[in-house]
C-alpha cells in the first residue's frame, strides 16, 4: 500500500501481484504476476518459451522507456527548444535499438517460438487503439510499464483519481463550474481570450482544453486555421462495452482478464479495415470487486466487459449491437465453460455511438489519432497552438497518447508550458 498526500488530500494505493489472467481457446491459461522473473516463469511454463527469453525481453522494454520517456513522454513534442538538449542526444544515440523500421508484430515475432507468447506482447498496442501488425516497435516499451514497474489500484477504485485531482485543485483556489457547456472559445487578434459556456463570456489569459481536438477545430474555433492532415489521420479503435452485474463468483478471474480471439491478425483486419467488429472478438473483462469488495454484493462480481472495435465514421448509431453480444456470450462461454447468460441481473451498454454523443470523441476513438505509423509520436497534436496563443491543449487526442497515465502526463506537460510562461 501506497499514499500520495499533502496537507488536506490523500491519495491510497496498491500494487497487484496478478496483473491479468490470458485465456486462449484451447485452454491454456497464462496468470501474469507483476514481477518480472515470475511472469517470465509462467510463460516458460504455459508457453514453453525460453525464461531468459522473457526476462530479456521485459529488460529491452525497459531500456526503450530509458531512451524515449524524457524526450517522448515529459514534454512537448514539438517545440524545437526541447531537441536541442542531452536527453535528445541520448535518445539519437541508441536509434538503431528502436527498430523504427519494424513494426511491433515483427519483433515480437522474432523474439518469441510460441504464437501465443506473441499474441500477448501485441495486445499491448490496443493499450492507446493501435494495430500491433502496423504500429512502430516502439511501443514494445509498454510491457516495462505493467511489469517493471508494476500495476496499481486506487484504494477505492479508479474514481479515486479524478476525486484526489479534484480535491487537489480546489485544494490550490481552482474554481470549477459544472454542468456549463463550452460553446466557443473566444480569439481575438490571434489570442485565446476566453470561453463561450451556456451564453456567458468568461474572460481568461489562458484556454487550456481537453476535449477531442475534432470537436475544438470543428466546432469551438470554426472561424480559425484547422490542421486538416492531422485531423484526417487514421483514427484509433473504439469500443464496445457491457457492464453487467453478475449473480456469482468466478474464482478462475482475477480483477484484470483476456479472452483471446482465435485469429489475431484477422481480427485487427477487420478492426482497422471495415465498420463491423470481429465475429470472434478478443474480450477484456475487467472486475474491480476482486479487489473494492463493496463494488459488489456479496456472492456477485461487478463485470466490465470490453470488445475492440472500430471507431465508428458513420456517427450514426451502429447496426452490429445483438450480433457482438451473440458472439460475447458465446466466447465467454466457450472459455470459461459457463452459461452466463442467466447470470446477467443487469446490464447497461456503452458503444462507438453513445461514446462520441457523451464525450464528443470523433467516432467514439478513444485514443485520437492511431499509431499506426512509425512517425505517429511525432503526428499527435502538440499541447499548444501555434497560430492562436495563449491555446493549450491535454487529454487522449493530443501528445502524448491516450490513456489515464498519458492523459494525466498531457495535463502536467500543457500545465508546465502555463506557469513557465505566465507565472512572473
């Protein structure tokens, strides 16, 4: 157990010793526990590859976040300033173990003798909506994060959060008013001044926004210069989500659990290439009463259940919805040889359509832009504009990425350029 605190918020944590239970379709299970030497034994063990293999693998990662982390993920991208630094140089100097030129399939590919074993280090592309067939090898830095230096739970879940920040700000003088629809933001003589919410002008010297940046060029500064070629990138994946309450206790799931599709390529085909998901979906189950006991009643488990699918460019409601929960419940059942259908007291449904009428994520993408391109860290939007100043920009369409961790490092980026510019 952790605590994060100053003088009037706290903030409790825990480290999970078992990230994630990974179910494949004949059977094999493979428990990944945070350390890296015992989940390197489970994968010897379940996938018969070599532990050294692994282990040296999980310690490349490391080394990846080593030389890309300062340059890539603490600050803005695209200040010409930042480049000109050690940081930078330490990054150029180990380029050629970057493999730029391969993608993340193909290293994991040549790493590993068990397709299975490769199938579990390209799942971590869909960590910010990316195709581990297409997207830069860069990303295999993500397993150092989950393994190296470990999975957390908030104390009381993930709201736990957004509730320390909030405390924290109004800790600090900020001010927050709800439910106030931003309608413009306000330019005058090339400057952010303000924002337009619910008919009333608030006056500002600073507009930092985390919305979509489709929605921010196409809606709250129409009038302005829009970036077209990075607003017309190809979009991350979206998804589909059931949360269901479920009547029993599944001993064999953890908190944190994969149901592997049969064909990982044909499923990222279909999910990047067409409007319909996969007819055998990997799904992620998510069970936060594994380790918040009062998410639940007692004898039941509060179940997230999410399926990759694609971002949704009709903006209309999609047309797939009792097809994908036909083919869930079957996979569910298929794998952890249930019936899980009368076990559902109640459900509710978050899709591609509801995602992007509820938080204005163009085509309910989660993650902006894919990184489906060797260049993509150098493609995200930068956290300020360069053609309106005084404009700023965090969340999961700009740099660094999607995600909470990469949200909460776009919000610390964007807030740092604030105070160094304005503080005197």
């Amino acid at each position: 157990m952790g605590t994060l605190c100053n003088d009037k918020t706290s903030f409790k944590y825990s480290k999970q010793e078992l990230i994630c239970n990974y179910f494949y379709e004949d059977g094999t299970v493979v428990k990944a526990k945070s350390e890296p030497a015992v989940f390197a034994e489970e994968v010897a063990n379940q996938l018969g590859e070599n532990k050294n293999v692994v282990e040296k693998h999980l310690q490349y990662a490391g080394k990846l976040y080593d030389y890309t982390a300062d340059l890539f993920l603490h600050q803005a991208i695209n200040k010409p300033a930042n480049f000109f630094n050690l940081k930078t140089l330490k990054a150029l100097t180990q380029i050629s173990k970057l493999k730029l030129n391969k993608t993340m399939h193909e290293v994991n590919a040549l790493t590993f003798n068990n397709p299975k074993t490769v199938q579990l280090f390209n799942r971590y592309a869909t960590y910010n909506g990316s195709n581990p067939y297409k997207a830069p090898a860069i990303l295999n830095v993500i397993p150092h994060l989950e393994h190296n230096l470990g999975a957390y739970m908030p104390e009381n879940g993930m709201q736990d959060i957004t509730e320390f920040v909030y405390r924290l700000a109004k800790d600090k003088g900020v001010e927050f008013l709800f439910n106030h629809k931003v309608e413009q933001v306000i330019v005058e003589g090339g400057k952010a001044r303000g924002v337009v919410a619910n008919g009333q002008k608030f006056i500002s010297d600073v507009v930092v926004s985390d919305a979509d940046i489709n929605l921010v060029y196409g809606k709250l500064l129409e009038a302005q210069w829009s970036p077209k070629k990075l607003l017309s990138q190809e979009k991350s994946s979206s998804a589909y989500i059931f949360y269901w309450g479920i009547k029993k206790e599944f001993s064999e799931l953890s908190m944190q659990n994969v149901l592997f599709s049969d064909n990982y390529s044909e499923e990222f085909k279909s999910l990047f290439g067409s409007d319909q998901p996969y007819h055998d979906p990997t799904v992620y189950i998510h069970i936060s009463s594994k380790v918040c006991k009062s998410d639940a009643p007692e004898g039941c488990e509060n179940w997230f259940v999410m399926i990759n699918v694609p971002h949704n460019r009709s903006h209309l409601p999609v047309n797939y919805s009792a097809e994908l929960k036909s083919n869930v419940i079957k996979k569910i059942n298929r794998v952890l040889k249930t019936d899980i259908e009368p076990l559902i007291v109640c459900e509710e449904i978050l899709d591609p359509f509801t995602i992007e009428t509820t938080t204005s994520s163009y085509g309910g993408s989660l993650y902006g832009n894919s990184s489906n391109n060797k260049y993509a860290a150098f493609l995200r939007h930068s956290n300020y504009s360069n053609k309106i100043k005084g404009l700023y920009f965090c969340g999961g369409s700009v740099h660094p990425g999607g995600g909470i961790p990469l949200c909460l490092l776009s919000a610390k980026i964007a807030t740092g350029m604030v105070i160094k510019k304005y503080r005197n």
